[in-house]
C-alpha cells in the first residue's frame, strides 16, 4: 500500500494563483520530499524535510510537516503555466528507500 | 554533468520476449534505484544497487525480473518472458550516498508489451 497519499488528485488554477497540495502518511518518518513531474518524463526533485523540521522555502515553494498529524503541505505562490506538472511526496517510513504516492495533477491555466 | 541516462526510451516486445533497460547514474554515483509506473499511478520502487550489490530487491517481482550493476558499465533492469502487465515506465534513480538522500531521475523508458 502507498505510504504517501496525496491530495486532492487533481488541481486546475488560473496563472498567479496559489496551488496547495497535501500529502498524508501512516508510519514515523526520518524524511519527506516533494517531487514534480512532467508529462512524459522523469521526476525532479523539489524539496526534502526533515522530521524535525517544520517549515522550508525554495524560491516559490513552501513546504509544511505536521509529524503530529503525519502530514505535509506543498504551497506554490504565484503559480505560472510552467508548474503545471504531477506533484508527488515520498516518504521513507522507517526504512530509507522514498515511497511515493500517486501524485496531484496541478494544472495552470495562463 | 550529464543527468542519469537510460535506454532505450521506448522499447516495444512481444509477449514472451526479453527486455533489457539500461541506466547510466550520474558521474560520481554509485547507488541506482528502479521504479515502475503504470498509468495514473505514483512510482513503485523495485530494487536499489550499489555498484556489484544488490541491497535491497524487495519490490521486484520473484520470477522473471532481475537487476545488476557491474564494477564496469550501466545498471541493467531485465525482465524475461514478458508479459502485457509488464507494460509501464521504468524509471532509474541515482544518488551520491546512501539513503535517505535526494535522488536524481533519469528521464524512463516506456515498455510496451504486446
């Protein structure tokens, strides 16, 4: 079973709206990360956070992790056309290999 | 630097074929990572090497798919009399240390079983 779940599935913006994107987990974590993917291609990655952190910043992102309620957030603050992409978090649930979930697919419309 | 690189990009086989996915890490990695993507879905991890050791396969299947990365050349993910289920992506991963640590994807080859 997926160990990250994201949500909501699916995600359609016009261009300077902020997108947030939610990821839920069961088990204790060490680290989560946040990955974007294109359509047809690889998955980039965006931001990892530690369980003991609980906020980070990169450029338009923001990510969030509640370890008390097993959930993380992924903000993107004045979205442009280009962020349009599935956006996956992978968590490594005690063991060290990232498990992703199925992913937000974020479109923005221009 | 040159990104992780497989190959081939798209690889089409009839049932009861073989297919050999090829990935190259990054240069300066020694730790490869294979996952599978059906359609609509997140990526499933397979199997994770380090050059000339398999460390952990515990998402691959126990029949017909094997993964290897030789002291020389690329990680080879190959799956023997394949079947339609087998059609997906195949993405390879790298990293530069043991997990957990961000990884760095290669761009995948869609199998396509028919």
């Amino acid at each position: 079973s997926q160990q990250g779940e994201e949500d909501p599935q699916a995600l359609s913006i016009q261009e300077g709206e902020n997108a947030t994107m939610n990821c839920s987990y069961k088990t204790s974590i060490n680290n989560l990360q946040w990955y974007r993917q294109n359509s047809g291609r690889g998955l980039v990655h965006l931001i990892l956070i530690r369980s003991n952190e609980r906020e980070k910043h990169s450029g338009r992102l923001r990510v969030t992790l509640d370890t008390s309620k097993k959930s993380s957030s992924l903000l993107i603050t004045a979205s442009r056309a280009a962020d349009t992409a599935s956006y996956f978090c992978a968590t490594d649930g005690g063991s060290y290999i990232p498990t992703f979930g199925r992913g937000t697919s974020l479109i923005v419309h221009p | 630097n040159a990104g992780v690189m497989q190959n081939p990009r798209h690889l089409v086989r009839r049932r009861g074929q073989e297919a050999r996915l090829r990935c190259s890490p990054m240069k300066g990695h020694s730790h490869v990572y294979w996952y599978r993507q059906l359609p609509e879905e997140g990526l499933k991890f397979m199997v994770y090497l380090q050059k000339e050791n398999i460390i952990d396969e515990s998402g691959m299947p126990k029949e017909r798919f094997s993964a290897e990365f030789p002291k020389e050349g690329p990680s080879i993910l190959r799956i023997q009399q394949v079947v339609r289920g087998d059609s997906a992506a195949y993405f390879c991963a790298s990293s530069p240390s043991t997990p957990p640590t961000e990884q760095y994807f290669g761009p995948g080859t869609r199998l396509t079983v028919t």
